[in-house]
C-alpha cells in the first residue's frame, strides 16, 4: 500500500508566508493588488502562527507597542472626528496591517537564516535588474520592453510611472548588505572596494533618474554607510576614505558632462530649496497645513487630505497634483493625524530607530545599512509618497521588517 506523504498544516502556512515575502518585491512591481494580498496573508498567517505556539513576545517590542498605540488613536479618536469619518476610519484601523506585516518577517519570516539569504538575493536581482533597465533606457532611449523615457530628464525604467530610483532607494541597502556579507568575498579589502564601488554605481543611477529626492536621499544612506565602515575597519580609515574620495571625483567628473541631468538633479534642486515657499512644494505644504489649522489637534482624518483640499484651499480650479498629498510624511500625518498623530507616530519611529541605534556596538556595519534604510524612507527633510499608499507602504515595511530582523543579534 502505497502512502502519499503529508505536509503537516503548519508547515504549509510557512511555505505559503516564506513564498509570499521572497515574491514580495516582484509582486510590488507589476501588481498593488498582489503586494496587498501578501502582506495580509502574512500577517494573518503570523496570527495564527503565534496563536498556535502562544509566543507573543514580539507584542510587547516597544516599537510594536507604539505602532498599536497609534492604531488606536487613530481609529478611535481621529477618525470618528474626521471630516469624512466613512473614508477615515477603515484605512486608520488597518494602518495596523503594515506594523504586523514588517513584525511577521523580523520575527518569525526571518527567523531562518536560509530564507532571510534567498530574500536578499531576490532583492538584489531586482536592484540589478532595475539599474540596467533604467541605464538602457537613457543611453538608448528605451528599455528592454520598449518603453520611451517619461522625458529627457525623467526615466521610468520597467515602471509605467518616473519612480525607479524611488523603488530602488526602499531595497537598495539591503542588497548592499547582502553584497558586502556575501561569502564570496574573502577578505576585508576586496570587501571595502566592492562595497564603495556598488555605492558609487548606485549613486550615478540615482542621478541619472532625475529623481531629486531619491539622489539625494541615497546620498545620505551612504554616507551612513560609509561612517559603519571606517567604524569596523579601524586600520584603514584612511584609505576607506581615499578610495571613497577618489570614486567621488570619478563618479562627479563623468557625470558633469550630463549637463541636461546636471541641471534637473542638482541646478533645479538648489533652486527649490531657496525659493521653497514659491516653488510647487511650498504650496503642497501651505494646503497640509491650511487643512491642519482646522483640525489641529487630531487632524481632518486618514485619507481624507485629497477629498477636501479643494474645499479648504477654496480653489476649485486647481490642479490634482496640489491636492494628492502633502509629499511629506510628518506634514501628511499632521495634517491627517493632528499633533497628536503626528506625536504617536514619531515615537513610533524612533522607537524603531533605537533598536537599529541600539546594534551597534556588537554590529556596526549591519547597524549601518538598517539606519540607511530607514533614513531613505522617514528622514524628515524631504519630500515622499504617500506613507498610507499601499504600493510604498509595502516596500517601506518590508524593509523595516528586514532591517528589525538583522539588527537582533540572531541568525
């Protein structure tokens, strides 16, 4: 007789949540729908998951106390007091999702180092694959599928949308620390090269982009990056730096005879930024904080920002750009959350950040690329996509779940 070998109910759920989140970024890619679908069977399977075992130790994580915290503020208190409290108050009580999501894969996901190593493969393909992409598509005019630049100083890469660098700059540190852990690196110094040469590469796609924010956003998150290694590598600060330098002027100097690119990157970046208020920006900000005048304390309410801005503005002719979202998440919350939202969900980050601040002592570098990736994301001087958009909201927890795991000192 012959017997059909059985695969017991728990380990089904964890092949379906591990062939969930190793397909995540690709999902996020072609489908918002299917990226949803994922985060939520994740979480729930991590539900059940902690259910069945009684391990709930990952509730009591501070940060994770915040994110509930702010959930319940949110759905109990700004919402039914937003202007629109039907819109308000389903998008503020499965705010939670996210928080469970990057939970779910820092601690139970990730929790296998094996799998943790194919995720980061995963991501690194797609970093790959979208920087050659995006190159083909500016030294030819159009990518591998056809497609045409959004205009001479934009590209889109395999997106329908100008947001390649604003993809990649959510996943590329975790691919930079996959590269610099990778074992095929035997020792320090083949290491370090890599490590500055992959930052410089990615710095000249970002440029390229003309994705402002995303330039200079990256920039930063290097720079971070850079400071881990002088940290881990006591001997050769110097010639970290040198060779960190030396890789900055080449980078600078091929990059100067992109003088169309020069312009929109940098020319057009230091112009917004002195004259702020009469630039596009400065009059997104003016609406956010016209709408939180009137509801100072506990905001207009979750997605509600789009539906009245031109009531508030008394501006019907203007135009859906100015009226999208505040391209800010702290001036976004504020206005949608009121000072008290915007106060929860702070302490909620930076809760998040001190678990990262906290590693690094024992794991400078690690530390490193997980503060890079959160500081691409939540710095607060810069402008962003919508932090309550399910196609950004699912690449920014991904990470964080990720960046959370790494930064425990396990695996």
């Amino acid at each position: 007789m012959t017997h059909t070998a059985h695969i017991p109910e728990h380990q089904t759920a964890s092949l379906l949540a591990k062939a969930a989140i190793v397909l995540m970024p690709i999902a996020i890619m072609f489908s918002r729908s299917l990226a949803e679908l994922a985060v939520v069977l994740v979480g729930v399977l991590f539900l059940v998951r902690s259910y069945r075992t009684k391990e709930w130790a990952w509730v009591k994580e501070p940060w994770f106390i915040a994110a509930l915290v702010f959930t319940a503020y949110l759905t109990l208190i700004s919402a039914p007091m937003a202007v629109h409290p039907e819109i308000a108050l389903p998008h503020s009580l499965f705010f939670i999702r996210w928080p469970l999501f990057a939970a779910a894969l820092a601690y139970w996901v990730f929790a296998s180092p094996e799998l943790r190593r194919w995720f980061e493969v995963t991501i690194a393909a797609i970093v790959v694959f979208i920087i050659a992409d995006s190159l083909l598509q500016y030294f030819t005019g159009s990518d591998i599928f056809g497609k045409a630049p959004h205009s001479t100083t934009r590209l889109t890469g395999p997106f329908d949308r100008p947001v390649p660098g604003t993809y990649t700059l959510r996943i590329i540190f975790i691919a930079l620390a996959a590269l610099y852990f990778s074992h095929h690196l035997k020792n320090d110094l083949t290491r370090n090269i890599t490590l500055l040469a992959a930052l410089s590469i990615g710095a000249a796609f970002m440029f390229l982009t003309g994705e402002r924010v995303a330039f200079m956003s990256f920039l930063l998150g290097s720079g971070i990056v850079i400071l881990a290694l002088t940290m881990t590598q006591k001997r050769g600060r110097l010639w970290i730096l040198l060779g960190g330098a030396l890789l900055a002027i080449a980078i600078a100097g091929a990059l100067a005879t992109q003088s169309k690119m020069v312009e929109r990157t940098i020319g057009s970046t230091a112009s917004t930024i002195g004259n702020f208020w009469e630039s596009p920006y400065g009059r997104l900000y003016d609406n956010a904080l016209m709408l939180w005048r009137d509801a100072p304390w506990t905001g207009v309410g979750i997605k509600n920002y789009r539906p009245i801005c031109k009531d508030v503005t008394q501006d019907p002719s203007i135009e859906g750009w100015f009226c999208s979202h505040p391209h800010n998440t702290y001036v976004e919350i504020l206005a949608e959350g009121g000072l008290i939202g915007v106060l929860l969900f702070s302490t909620m980050l930076a809760l998040i950040l001190w678990h990262f601040l906290k590693a690094i002592p024992r794991q400078a570098m690690t530390a490193g690329f997980a503060i890079a990736l959160f500081l691409a994301t939540f710095w607060p001087i810069m402008s962003t996509m919508s932090i309550t958009s399910g196609w950004i909201a699912a690449i920014i927890w991904m990470g964080m779940g990720w960046a959370i795991n790494v930064t425990r000192g396990e695996g």
